[in-house]
C-alpha cells in the first residue's frame, strides 16, 4: 500500500514477524545493510510486551530465537543500540510508537505499550536525524469509540488467522465477526487498519524537509 503512495521510490520490508527490539537489533547487527538509505522507519515494540500475554509465548520466541526485553531499561538500551546502528546507514529515521494489544486502549497490555511509546519518543529527541510519528494516537483519534476487549491470547489461534485470512475482505470480516475495527486480532492490521497506516505513515513521510528535497 506505502509502495503506490511513493511510486518514484523503492521501499524495502527488513521486518520479520515476532521481532523484539532485542532479536531485531541481533538481526540487523549482522545484516548486509546498504551503505546510506535515505529513510528508514523503525517499528518494534508489541511483542516485547505481547510475550506476557499467554505461558506459551515465551517458549514460542525462545524456539524462534527471538530474546526480549526483561524490563524498561532493557527496552532502552536496545532501542539505543538499534538506533545507533541504524544512523550509520540511514540519512533519516522515523521512530513509531507500538500500536495496540486489543483495541480498548485503556486495558493493562496497552498501559505497558503507552509506556514504551513514551520511552522510544523520549529516546527519538536525542537523534537529530530522528522523526517520530505517534501511531497510537493517531489510531485512537480514527476510531475514538473503539472499546472492542477482543485480543488474541492464544499463539495457534494466532497461526491459525495467519494461515486462513489470506483476502482483503477476509481480514476485514474476520475483524467485523469479533468487534473489531482495524486489527483482525487485536495486534495484527486488517485490510482497513493497514490503509489508514499507510496513509499514516505516507503523511508524515511527505511532511519531512528531507523528502521535500528529494521529492516524491
């Protein structure tokens, strides 16, 4: 979807599913990276928080190889490791606040995600080639009435959408059946939730004086 908003331009997706800012600072710390993007975009953040949800998350990311951060602090230190690495190899960076564990915004999961939004806008200022666009309240003021407590506890119900859901239409009507509005699970973007975040993060994109020079 960002890639016919910006079709003068070649995005590439590094992201890999279940990554923690701990095993993706790992994972990019031994990537052939190009010497000099114009743009990255840095989004990690839930499943440092989502591997508390369920007992068998834990042994999921460890069979998966994917450590996270044991506390705050550690979240900081990664962060900064990763953003260090990234600034070798990026003319700019846009840092992006963790979206949503279920889409009532006010449950426990997604106090302990305000708190880590808080901690990466906070950890952005001292970057200057550092923007950060704060999804969660740009999300929250799409869809202010938003109280749906559905979120997805188990890892093979998890699997199990990522296998079936395969259409636009499904995605949404998987998120209509359960009260949802842009998530399919609570975590993961339907077809809708990723439109609106496309256009989220092409707004921001084409706001930056460095794209304004470059051109879109």
């Amino acid at each position: 979807m960002l890639q016919k908003l910006l079709p003068n331009h070649i995005l590439i997706n590094a992201g890999k599913g279940g990554d923690t800012i701990v095993s993706l600072y790992h994972r990019l710390s031994t990537m052939k990276l190009q010497s000099l993007y114009d743009l990255s975009v840095l989004w990690v953040g839930v499943n440092d928080i989502y591997v508390h949800v369920s007992p068998t998350f834990p042994l999921v990311k460890r069979l998966c190889r994917q450590s996270w951060s044991m506390n705050h602090d550690e979240f900081q230190q990664y962060y900064k490791k990763t953003l260090d690495l990234l600034t070798h190899h990026s003319k700019h960076i846009i840092t992006v606040s963790p979206l949503c564990i279920g889409e009532d915004f006010t449950n426990s999961w997604n106090k302990e995600l305000d708190h880590l939004a808080h901690l990466i806008h906070n950890i952005s200022q001292g970057y200057p080639s550092c923007s950060y666009l704060d999804l969660r309240n740009q999300i929250q003021a799409t869809f202010p009435t938003t109280k749906s407590s559905f979120y997805q506890h188990s890892v093979l119900s998890t699997i199990h959408d990522a296998l079936c859901v395969k259409t636009p239409e499904q995605s949404d009507d998987k998120a209509r059946k359960r009260g949802l509005h842009f998530t399919i699970d609570g975590i993961h973007l339907n077809h809708a939730g990723a439109q609106i975040v496309a256009e989220l993060f092409y707004d921001h994109i084409k706001n930056l004086p460095f794209f304004k020079e470059v051109g879109l």
